[in-house]
C-alpha cells in the first residue's frame, strides 16, 4: 500500500522542509538535521518501529555515528531496544539506549531518481510499553547524534499512551471519466476493532489528475488538489459512516489510462505524529476550505477522552481507478542551445525539453521512474566540466550523456539543466544533440514511446556557428535556450508537492522530489 500513497501528504508542507537548508550557501561543513517521528502506542500493542533521518544541504558522509536516545523522562513506562541485526547498542543508564552505526552514513540531498528509496534513515530502534504504562502518560525522547569532527545534533520527540482502536477502509471501486469530466467516488470507513473510535482523518493519496472544486471547512487543499479531511464524528463498534466525493479530472490527464486514488484513514493522534514537524520547520501548510463540513453521517461531535492509535494498519483504506477514456496525448519538444567562445573558454549550455501537451506526464504510479530520459551529445571539440546530478555518461559513448527526468512533467511546463562545456578546439559550426524521449536500459522500462510529435523530439547544440546557423536542429526542436532552472525544478508544481517530505522521512520510502536544489557535479 505503501507505494500508492506516496502523494497523500501533497500540499501539507511538512518535514521534507527539513532539507531547507539547502536554500541556503552551504559552509565549511553542512549543517545536518535530525528528525525522529513522534509516537501513540496503545497499552498491549506491538512495539512501533522508528529511525532517526538525518538531512544535510549537500550529500555528505558521517564517520563514527554514535546515537543517544534518552528516554528518562518516561522512566518505567517505554522501552527502547535495537530492531536490526549488526546493531551495536548499550544502556549505560536506566532510560538510556546508546547505539553504534555499523558503517559510515551516506547522505543524500534528496532521494536517488527513481530509487523508491529514501536512503537518510540510520539503523531502526523499537519503542515498547511496559506495564505500568497507562492511557494518557506522555514524555519526550531526546534522540541525538554525534559523528567524527564534532558533527552533532539532536532533536526530541514525543511518546504519547492512548488506547488501540481499528480503523478499516471501504471497498475499492472503478469508474470512468473523460479528460476534463466529474465523477463521484464513495468514502468508506468502518469500526473494525472493539472500541469507540472518536474522531479521525482521512489522508487522501490522489493523482496528478484528479481535481476538485468543493471546498470543505474541514478538508485542506493544495489549489485544486484534495490533501486531507478531520471528522469528529464517533464510529460505534461494527458500524460504519460514508460520503460521496465530487471529483473531476484535469483537462491534462492522459489518456487512455488509469488514474489512481486512495483515502488513508488515521486516527487524531497517529496523524499529529506524522505531521506536527510541519510547523516547526516553518513549510507550506495546506488551505482550509471555507465551504460547508463535509460530514460521513449524523453524528454528535465527541470529545476525545484519550489518544487514540490503529493497532491494525494494515487495512485502514480505501482507492479508486478511475478509467480516463478517450484519447489526450503528449508533445515532448527537444531544447538545444547556441554557443560561442574560444579555445579554452567554459561556456554554459542550458538544454533540455518542453512539454506542449496537451497532457501531462504522470509517472509517480509507476516505479517511482522518470517520465522519460534524454541524450544530450556534446559537440565535437568540446568537454564537460560540470554535469547535472541526474546526468550520467552512456556505457557506450564518450561523449553522450543520459538524463533522468522527473516524474511529473506538466502540460506547458519547460524543463532544462545546465551542462558547463569547456572549448577545448575551435570548430565551426561543432555540432551535438539533444534527444528527448532516448532509451534507457531502466528497471521501470525505458523512456516516453507515445509522442505524438516524434519529429522534434531532437535539436542541436552548436558551438561558433557558421553564419547563421543557429542552435536550431533539422527537426523542429526548439534551438534556443529554453526556460531557466534545473530539470529537477523548472515548472514542477512545488506548490503541489512540496509536501511529501513527512512520508519520505518516517517510512523510508518514496522519491518524490521535493522542492529543493541540485548541485552540479564537476567532472574535470
């Protein structure tokens, strides 16, 4: 379930802020931020699972970690141990677990392309209840880190005693629109365990696609993008509440395709643990609507007399396919560039592609992998001094570079990086390509086959062109520059998915990329 509610946290602005920092000029040594999930156990339930992430403003490597988690605060009440193998982990004190990273940690500024991996936890600990523990006990854990050349930090989370309910989606169900058409889909959720539930949240995990107009006072929005609805409504044991969704696709929607969603139901408490670092790390939150309530049924608010957590996860939602019918493809249009030096001048080619539409490319669903790739050729006499980060040099070629798109390409959007080339000889008129839409040997398959314009899917990159040869390529590839920014950011809605940095960081999962910076990475 995990991978199909990787967006659900759109639009909230939450922990992924923590790499904020990358907005800044990095120094000497980047600073590092820790983050460690807040947690409601039940009395009687498994232990929860937890890491401590670590976040730098530039990929860094950590030396002799060391972590301290001082839990003294909720002495006799919680316990925490070791959950991996290879894990060396001591208590010189009662409250107090030191643990040992194995090997150095790796830090990536943001997940690797299309990994669906977030690679910044450290080894996992379990957190436990004791016996003496009771409904309503709460303290703080004091997780801190140290490293080799003082690197250090710290952060404090809090542990909270509530009571286990269990919380169950409805069925899932399949309906059908057209690009730009409404639909209606059921929101479904049951008491499946043996304890009032009161009071709950549904977390909504919707595709690029899927829009809507209502504006509920107790749901938040990203634009047009449903995030989440709170309901106080009580759930009785062995009962069930239900509403109806007014939806509708965006004019952009692929298709034919099948367009997911999904509604994750959480308590009041679970869903404070897993959003509260939003705020203290100052990101976007979603917006309130200023409509009616959306209410599941008649019933009296409640007043929650403990926190609550779901002891069963596992089945606590609910999705939707919705058949996008017809037919709305996609233009793809190769940028080139136009340069001019002389030998031994570094010049800077800002190349890559735009989307004409009229759809957008939605690859999120799918593995996690590009949306598509693109060669970039360097011209003959030539050399590469600095290369985007999500560039690498083809097995097969010298001179031929392979680039990683996003996942998400918008329908009128722009998408460019920014090679540095170095003009080793003069040649006139020196000639390379970029090619959108090449193949890639990739775990998800290779790039974008459906263009519906494969004629300009290339243009030339020339340097010290004769006359007035431009930049411009046989084809009808955009020669010119192209809009500014990286490939990673130009034209991503950031105001989308700038949000999803609360799931990356407590699941360890996802490589959604979140508003951030890519460095360039010098390769001479």
């Amino acid at each position: 379930m995990l991978k199909h509610w990787l967006r659900w946290l759109t639009g909230l602005g939450a922990a992924g802020a923590l790499v904020a920092a990358s907005a800044t000029p990095a120094v000497a040594a980047a600073p590092i931020a820790p983050y460690f999930q807040d947690t409601t156990l039940a009395v009687g339930s498994e232990p929860a699972t937890r890491a401590l992430f670590l976040y730098a403003n530039e990929p860094t490597t950590l030396a002799k970690v060391s972590v301290r988690y001082d839990y003294r605060s909720l002495a006799n009440k919680v316990t925490i141990d070791s959950d991996e193998d290879g894990q060396r982990c001591t208590a010189p004190e009662p409250g107090v677990l030191v643990c040992e990273e194995p090997f150095d940690v790796v830090l990536h500024e943001e997940p690797p392309l299309g990994s669906g991996i977030y690679r910044n936890g450290l080894k996992r600990v379990r957190i436990g209840l004791t016996e003496d523990a009771q409904p309503g006990d709460s303290g703080d854990v004091v997780v801190s880190f140290q490293a080799a050349g003082g690197r250090s930090g710290s952060y404090t989370s809090r542990v909270r005693v509530g009571e286990g309910v269990d919380l169950a989606g409805g069925p899932f169900t399949t309906v059908s629109a057209k690009p730009g058409g409404k639909f209606t889909v059921p929101l479904v959720v049951a008491n499946a365990g043996d304890r009032t539930v009161e009071g709950f949240v549904a977390v909504f995990d919707l595709a690029y696609s899927i829009r809507t107009t209502d504006r509920f006072s107790n749901c938040r929005y990203a634009d047009d993008h449903l995030v989440s609805c709170q309901f106080d409504e009580e759930i009785p044991v062995g009962t069930g509440l239900a509403a109806t969704l007014n939806l509708e696709l965006g004019k952009d929607t692929y298709a034919p395709t099948n367009q997911s969603g999904y509604a994750r139901f959480m308590t009041v408490a679970d869903f404070e643990d897993l959003t509260k670092v939003r705020k203290a790390v100052g990101a976007r939150a979603a917006t309130p609507g200023s409509g009616p309530k959306l209410t599941l049924a008649k019933a009296p608010g409640a007043t929650r007399q403990a926190d609550q957590t779901d002891v069963n996860p596992g089945n606590d939602y609910t999705g939707w396919t919705i058949k996008a019918t017809g037919t709305n493809g996609t233009d793809l249009a190769a940028i080139g560039a136009a340069l001019k030096g002389t030998a031994g001048t570094v010049v800077t080619a800002t190349v890559g592609f735009r989307n004409n539409g009229p759809a957008t490319l939605d690859n999120v669903s799918e593995e996690y992998e590009a949306a598509t790739h693109t060669d970039v050729e360097l011209p003959p006499g030539t050399s590469a001094v600095e290369v985007p980060e999500n560039c690498w040099l083809r097995q097969d070629s010298t001179r031929t570079y392979l680039c990683a798109s996003e996942m998400l390409l918008v329908a009128g959007k722009t998408y460019t990086m920014t090679f540095r080339l170095r003009i080793d000889k003069v040649i006139p008129n020196a000639r390379g390509a970029v090619r959108v839409n090449a193949p890639c040997e990739c775990p998800a398959g290779g790039g974008f086959q459906a263009d519906i314009k494969p004629a300009n899917d290339k243009a030339a990159i020339v340097v010290n062109a004769a006359q007035s040869g431009g930049g411009q390529d046989d084809g009808d590839g955009d020669g010119g520059g192209g809009g500014g920014g990286s490939l990673p950011i130009t034209g991503a809605p950031t105001n989308l998915i700038a949000g999803l940095g609360v799931l990356l960081l407590v699941t360890g999962v996802g490589s959604y990329l979140i508003a951030r910076r890519r460095s360039d990475r010098s390769v001479a």
